[in-house]
C-alpha cells in the first residue's frame, strides 16, 4: 500500500459519496446514468465476490462492502424511491448494456490470467469498469448543462483513475518482480476515456464558468 | 504467478 493507492481509493469513495449526497439531499438524480451506476454495482459484484473466503486485509474487505453498499443505494434511489425515480432522465440515457457487457464477456473468455470462474469474473469486472462511464459521458454530452455535482462526481471518478496509474508507477519502481499487465491497459484505456472531459472541466473551472461541454 | 492469482487492489 502507498499514498497513490490510499488516494486513489479515498477519491473512488468520495466521488460516490458526492452522488449519493446529492441524490439524498435535492431528491433529485436529473443527468445521472442509471446503466453507469448499474454497470459499475455489476463490476463490484463480479470483482468483489471473493470477499468471503479470500480475505487480504481489513482495508480491503471494509472498502468492497462500502462500494457495493453505497452504489446499491445509488441504483436503489434512481429505480425505487418515489421522488426521485421521476427525476431519471431515461429518455436521454439509451446506451445498451449489451454494447459493453459482450464484448468485455468475449474478452475475458479469451484473454485472462487463468481459466476459472472466479478469475474470469474478476477479469470481466476490470474489463468492464474501463467502459461503464461511457453512459454517464454520453448522457453529459447529451444534456449539455452540467450541474456541479455531477460534473465533481465524474472529475473525481477520473482523478481516482489517475491516482491508481501513479500507484502503478510507484509499484514498479519498488516492488521487485510487479507486472500486472491486464489491469494497467485496462487502467489507461479508462482513464484516457476522462481526458476530454477533464480538458473542459479545467477549463470551466479556470475561466470560473458553469462546465459546458460541446456538441 | 503461480497458485491461486492474488488481487490486493481494490
């Protein structure tokens, strides 16, 4: 564990809190992707399945059990609670799961560290949380106005991504014999995914304007 | 590797 890492981790947690926040606090989850949230509960899930019986430590375990808690919450508010299931822009969130779950299921049939279930799963999750802002990103893209927390939610998301290269970095200028191939391109795939909204997130934020992104 | 594939990230 380094300072990257618990960084990039404490970014993860917060850029989640920040959406539930939001979502508790206006009753509201307008410009919010219900399949990016949903892809990402899959990703835990798959990824977090061994929590029971492959316990590496406290820090670990306690921060699957909060991913998977807190994005339950997330998915739960936009689909059940009575107010603010009404504020789901489901209209402009139309990108098929089935666009990015195939493919990352093919790939991680074909190219993962070992053939077994429980590896194959954890291969699809890394696969699949390299892709799954991609609604969130055409849902911005479509809506235009990005309300500040939504905006903070996704550059936060985007700056966990960075901190974990940095902890790669880190990792292979100290640990002997760490390589870790799969995640590292997976990671950089997705954190390039961030860049364009990155560059007109830093721009807003310089010229002190309400982020706007393009058409 | 060998043995079981270890993942310590999150």
């Amino acid at each position: 564990m380094n300072l990257f890492r618990f960084a990039g981790d404490i970014l993860h947690l917060l850029s989640i809190l920040v959406l539930l926040l939001k979502i508790h606090a206006t009753k509201s989850c307008a410009g919010i992707s219900l399949k990016t949230q949903e892809l990402y509960l899959a990703v835990f899930i798959t990824r977090y399945l061994d929590l029971f019986w492959n316990f590496h430590s406290l820090y670990n375990s306690v921060f699957k059990v909060v991913y998977i808690g807190t994005t339950s919450m997330i998915v739960w508010y936009m689909r059940r609670h009575r107010n603010v299931k009404l504020t789901y822009d489901r209209d402009h969130d139309t990108f098929r799961y089935l666009f990015l779950v195939a493919p990352c299921a093919v790939l991680s049939l074909l190219i993962n560290a070992r053939y077994n279930l429980f590896e194959i799963l954890w291969t699809f999750s890394i696969y699949l949380e390299a892709v799954a802002i991609l609604p969130q990103l055409v849902l911005l893209q479509r809506t235009k106005n990005v309300d500040n927390l939504t905006g903070n939610y996704v550059f936060l998301l985007g700056l966990y991504r960075a901190f974990y290269i940095l902890n790669w970095v880190y990792r292979f200028a100290t640990e002997p014999g760490y390589s870790a191939w799969l995640v590292w391109i997976s990671g950089l795939i997705q954190t390039g995914l961030y860049l364009d909204f990155f560059y007109y997130y830093v721009q807003a934020w310089k010229q002190s304007k309400k982020l706007q992104l393009p058409s | 590797a060998s043995g079981q594939e270890t993942h310590d990230e999150l």
